[in-house]
C-alpha cells in the first residue's frame, strides 16, 4: 500500500473527471498513478452498474470510496497492522464513517452550492484550504475523549453547577438576538440553548468540532460563516466564538447583528464576568468529564454513556486501581472507541449504528446478518482481551460501554456495569 501500518490517508477528487482536489493524512503521500488506478476502479465499477464501497488489499490494508452530490469523491486510504479489538469490518466501519464527517466539514465551511456545482476547480482547490484544520481534526482526532466524530452524540463534560451556566448561555444568546448558543470546555459542551440541542446531532459534532479548531488558534474572538450540513446547506449563519477563559469558549449562531465588536464589548463581560470562578470549577473536572461528586467504581479504566434519546454522550478516562499495570490513557481511549465499533456493528445494530447510509450497505449487511443469528435482539455483550475487560449493554434510553482491568472477574461485568449506569444517570440526570 505505500502506507505506514496504522496511518490513514484521504483524498479528495471531482467525481466526474478524477481531478485531484487534496490530500490529507499519512506524511508519505500515495503516488499520483495510484490515486488515478483508485479513480479508475471506483469508475470501472460505476460503469459497470456496480457501486464500489471498499475492499481490503493483500497486506491488510483498507481502501473505501464515497459520492457526494454526484460531484465530489472522497477515498480513505488505511495501511493496516492497528490491531487490538479491532478488525476488517470494524476499520472500513470508521473509515466509511471519516468520509461522511469530511464531507460535512466541506459543506459546513464552503456550502453545498459550491461543492456539487464546480465551476472553476483551481478556485475550489484554494477554497479547500480553509476546510484543512477541521478536516485534520477529524482524520487525526487529535483530542483524546471527544468521540462525537464515531458516534455522532455530542460530548458533554457535567459541569458542578449547571443551572448557572445554562441561565447565563440562554440570556447571552438572548442579548445577541439568537436562540442557538453554547458553552464549550475542554472542547465539550457544558451548557447549550434549547434550539442548539435541536440542530441534527451531526451538526452539534461539527459545530464543536470547529469551536476546537478555532480555539487552537488562539484568537479571543472570531466572527465564522458556517453552512448546517442538515438544515440549512446553501445558506450561511454567522458563527461568533468568544474566549471567556484558556479552556471554555462562548458561541452563538446568529444573522447579521450584532457585530462581532459589540458582542465582545457589551455583552461577554455583562454574562460572563460574574461567573469567572463558576467558569473555573468546570474547567478543574477537566477531562473526567462529570465531577468528582459523582462515585465511580474503581475498577472502571473507561467508561462512554450515550443518551440514545437526546444523541449526547459523556465518555472518560478513569484512575484505576493500583494493582496491576493498566493500558495507557491513550490505548484506554483507543480501546473504548474500538469496543463501541464492535458492539454497534455485531450487536446494537438498530437506529443510529454507525453505518446508515446506502453506500455503506455492505458493511451494515454484514452486520445485519450477523445479528440474523440471534433469536433476540442482544442487549448486553462482552469481550475478554489480554489488555483488558469490556463489557456494554443497552436499554431503551441509553448505551454504556465500559472497560476494566482483566483482573476483574468476569461474572463481576454485568453486576459492575448497572451499578455504573445507575449511578451516573442518577448523579447527572444524562
């Protein structure tokens, strides 16, 4: 493949003429005859009347191909040899996954107009650029615990006092004549607007997605026209982002008032200033993500709690205990995002499974009959590794995916995993 094991390269071609738009990804790009061989195949096979969504090369590498609007083909390229929990099935799943999200970063900056009606290719080339640090976020999903790319759930962080915050984002939203703000810490949502949490969940991902991006560089405030993949494509809103402190972020979709000036002047210090050590106490949970007065067992390594209902999620990385050596942080979160792939795609197969458009039928396929097997649809399931224990179960509301040491006991999972969904739920009302 030409590709280092584990790394992922995305390009970004016209889908009528192949004409390369950009790459992304792996430091050692794919020669331009390969890219044109990917090309070539993928419109072998359109021709053909057959739709190619991925295959699997001799070296354990994967290849998956994506339309848009009859315009723009987007191809994942991966090197193979990640290993652990994950397999075939489970890689093609989130690269499928990468591809939709990408597609969302073009739109939410540059709109749909200008992506599925190409007129000039060299002024969409320039254009692009400006989609580059969204899109490298998602490909290189830079901060640990924000998952929202996978499962397409918002990620919280529970903030102490939450009734504060939430009074203070519906009146600075109501101040900057919108209905749509959001408060951001650690890159996660502590308090949002009634109409925010309305906005299709994919599009809540996207929107703090591109907070993080903004926030990383390191202006205090920015005045973005966003496009909404789902609700409004062609037409843009005014997205403006204050810095209230290193850390959390304010922001608000909004028409044309009121400027970016006098937001910052007259209306950040008037919410915000009052609420600087509240702000404080929510930045000090950090990346736990729900606060300490919340017990947690002390076997739980990690832990991802989604609302089926609501599509938000709260996810982290715990200390456990002491006597055994456990995975580091960053293997518990790469852990925790592979054991939901495998649970959403062999067992929790129903509504938002990570594989729901057609292109991506042959994966849910697989999925689907894999589930054929079972006289009943499987609520509970576990996975028994050397590096660790997982165990995930899913009622009506909600999904827990849980990780432990493997000296747990494994009768212990389902007992550990109630006791842990009660607990949280009861202590956050998620």
């Amino acid at each position: 493949m030409m590709l280092q094991d584990g790394s992922t390269q995305l390009l970004c071609l016209t889908a009528s003429s192949g004409v390369p738009l950009f790459t992304r990804g792996a430091s050692k790009q794919l020669p331009f005859s390969v890219i044109g061989s990917l090309n070539g195949v993928h419109m072998f096979g359109g021709g053909q009347g057959v739709v190619l969504s991925g295959c699997e090369t001799e070296g354990g590498g994967k290849v998956v191909w994506r339309v848009f609007q009859d315009s723009v083909m987007l191809i994942a390229v991966n090197g193979g040899g990640q290993g652990g929990v994950g397999c075939s099935r489970e890689e093609e799943v989130r690269l499928q996954r990468l591809l939709e999200n990408v597609w969302n970063c073009m739109v939410l900056v540059l709109g749909q107009d200008e992506l599925a009606n190409i007129r000039n290719v060299e002024r969409l080339k320039r254009d692009l650029r400006s989609c580059f640090g969204l899109i490298d976020q998602m490909l290189e999903e830079r901060q640990e615990g924000v998952l929202g790319s996978l499962t397409h759930c918002a990620d919280l962080l529970l903030p102490p006092n939450p009734t504060l915050l939430q009074e203070a984002v519906d009146g600075f939203a109501e101040a900057a004549d919108s209905e749509f703000g959001c408060l951001i810490i650690h890159g996660r949502i502590a308090a949002a607007t009634e109409k925010w949490w309305r906005l299709a969940p994919q599009e809540v991902v996207l929107l703090s997605a591109l907070i993080r991006s903004l926030s990383d560089s390191a202006s205090a405030s920015c005045d973005y026209p966003v496009f909404l993949p789902h609700g409004s494509p062609t037409v843009a809103h005014r997205l403006l982002r204050f810095q209230l402190l290193p850390g959390a972020d304010v922001c608000v979709l909004c028409g044309p008032s009121p400027s970016l000036h006098t937001a910052e002047t007259g209306l950040v210090g008037r919410f915000w200033a009052p609420l600087v050590e509240t702000l404080r106490d929510c930045l000090a949970v950090g990346e736990r993500c729900v606060p300490q007065a919340v017990n947690l067992r002390p076997d739980v390594l990690a832990l991802l709690l989604i609302n089926r209902e609501t599509r938000r999620s709260v996810s982290s990385v715990l200390h456990p205990l002491a006597d055994a050596p456990p995975p580091s942080k960053a293997r518990c979160w790469e852990l925790l995002k592979l054991f939901y792939i495998f649970s959403t795609t062999r067992y929790f197969t129903q509504e938002e499974s990570v594989c729901v458009s057609t292109e991506e039928s042959g994966p849910r396929g697989r999925a689907n009959d894999f589930a054929r097997g079972f006289s009943h649809q499987p609520l509970q399931c576990y996975l028994v590794t050397e590096e660790c224990k997982s165990y995930a179960l899913q009622t009506p509301q909600h999904q827990l995916f849980l990780l432990f040491p493997p000296s747990v006991p494994t009768f212990v999972l389902r007992t550990a995993a109630t006791q842990t969904l009660s607990d949280v739920v009861a202590a956050t009302g998620l």
